[in-house]
C-alpha cells in the first residue's frame, strides 16, 4: 500500500477542526481540494470520518477513537522531518501573537517586550485582550501563547502552572472603608464592580456570599481588571482583583488593597500554547522569556 503522509496531516486538521471549510482553511487550501482529499480519506480508512448533521459535520465513532492517535503521529512526523537548527535571534523576523488577561499585560508586559528586543531586535509582539467568548483560536494556530486563569481542557494544548495569585479588594486612597478593618459586614454593605469580559454582574464572590446567606450590591461590570480599577477610582467603589498581577497599577491610579474578607480558592496562571510549537525552537525561545518575567511576577 503506498501510504501518502499529506492524508494523515489532512485526517489530523479534519478531525480537530470538526468541518472541511476549516481544515481547508489551517491547511491553506480550497473547500473543494479538502472535500476530494476527505474522499480519499474515506476510501483509505473504510470510514465516513465525518458525517453531516443539518448544517454540522459529526466525526463517526471510528474518527473520535483514533483522534489523538492521528494527532500524535502528525507531531512525530512533524519531529523527524524538521531539521535541528538553532535560532538565529539576531536576524529572527516573525510576529508573535499573545492573548492574554489584560492585568498581566499590563504587569508584565513591557518586561517581556525589553526582555525580547534586547536579544530579537526583529521580533514584533501583538498583545490581544481576551475574547468575550471562548475560541479555539489557539488550537487552530492565530495565537502562539495564552496566558490567563483558566487551564485549557484540550489534550493538544501544553500548558504550564506558573503559580498562583489570590484575589484582594481595591478601592481608592481616601475611601471610608481605609479608616477601619474592613469586614464582612462593610465588605457587603458597599457598593461593587465585578470584572468581566462578559458583562456579568455576578461573580464567584456572590456564591461564596450566598453560602452564608449574605448578599452585596453590584452597581456596573467592568470589561477588564484595569477598567475597573479606573471606576473604584472614580468613587467609593470596591472591585476584587489578583493582588500580584494588578499591584503595578495601585500606586498609579492611587488605590490601595486590603484582604478579602471572605475566603476564595487561590487564583492559577496558566501559560498555554498548541504542541504544534513544542519543537519550534523560536517560539521555546519566547517561552523561556515569557516564563521567566511570570516567574519575576510571582515571586516579588
């Protein structure tokens, strides 16, 4: 049997994307190349792979059993025929793309990007905000490293825990609650901004409140940690935020954080990427950086 390696990269994009309008489109080929190259697939494997379900493609029980199968044999594949080469950072011209919550572009951000120029001068970073709903851009390759609080539940995606954080209540210097311990009683009496891309008024401070029985009043919803402490600025206002990520921002804005009144489980850092770049020495490069100005975050 001559075995054609292009179908399993084919079988690998089809199978992760769920559609051949977007395995056409990581592949960077048409609609209908990719539909006689699943035609292909199906006479090879004896298998529909996918099959329609009104305006959707389902993979067959055969494609969903042999998934990460194929996914791990397109990366090893992908390991013997790439050469061993090391990055030549001072010629290095590409464009990194990274997601990340606001609060630590804001922390760590202009580190990483010193950090990068003083060795990869021809290197541009684009920092995007987090997405109001959940992508899957980093699996389909539009975004290299992806920092934020939620682990990713895809087993393509490598992830490392940097560390955890824990959430602090900020208000501005000359509130009323800074003249005496702020407790749980005070805490729910004031007013609040919860932090959400989405717009949600309620928070897992508000569960953790309804458990005692308490209840707070929520006055706005901020779309980021830094939006939001811009508005506790403006008045007697509480916000929750990570204490580390957020405290470049309290001398600036003239805020200060006291503890949370209430206990909260510990708040994880996650660094994301797709494995597809596990032996892409470039991008290890700007993980090692990236790393080590999280790290820097951690621990002061």
């Amino acid at each position: 049997m001559q075995l054609d390696l292009n179908l399993l990269t084919a079988l690998d994009a089809l199978l992760e994307e769920g559609s051949v309008t977007g395995a056409a489109d990581r592949l960077h080929l048409s609609a209908p190349a990719m539909s006689r190259t699943l035609g292909r697939i199906r006479r090879a494997t004896g298998d529909q792979i996918l099959v329609r379900t009104g305006r959707t493609m389902t993979p067959t029980p055969h494609a969903t059993a042999i998934r990460e199968q194929v996914h791990a044999l397109v990366h090893q594949v992908q390991a013997v025929l790439s050469p061993e080469r090391a990055v030549d950072l001072a010629t290095l011209d590409r464009v990194f793309t990274l997601r990340w919550h606001d609060s630590i572009t804001t922390a760590v951000g202009a580190d990483l990007l010193a950090a990068v120029r003083a060795e990869a001068p021809g290197v541009r970073l684009r920092f995007l905000v987090e997405s109001a709903s959940d992508t899957d851009e980093l699996r389909r390759g539009h975004i290299d490293l992806e920092a934020g609080t939620t682990e990713p539940d895809l087993p393509e995606i490598s992830r490392e825990l940097v560390g955890h954080d824990r959430v602090v209540v900020v208000l501005r210097a000359g509130h009323p609650l800074t003249e005496e311990p702020l407790t749980l009683e005070r805490y729910t009496a004031a007013e609040h901004i919860t932090v959400s891309r989405r717009g949600r008024l309620r928070d897992p401070i508000d569960d953790a409140l309804l458990d005692r029985g308490l209840h707070r009043t929520v006055v706005a919803a901020a779309p980021t940690a830094v939006a939001a402490m811009q508005l506790v600025r403006s008045g007697d206002f509480l916000a929750a935020v990570a204490e580390r990520t957020s405290r470049p921002m309290l001398d600036d804005l003239g805020l200060v954080a006291l503890p949370l009144p209430l206990e909260t489980p510990p708040v994880p850092l996650y660094l994301a990427w797709h494995q597809r770049y596990d032996g892409d020495h470039a991008h290890a490069w700007l993980r090692t950086r990236t790393l080590a100005v999280l790290h820097a975050l951690r621990d002061a």
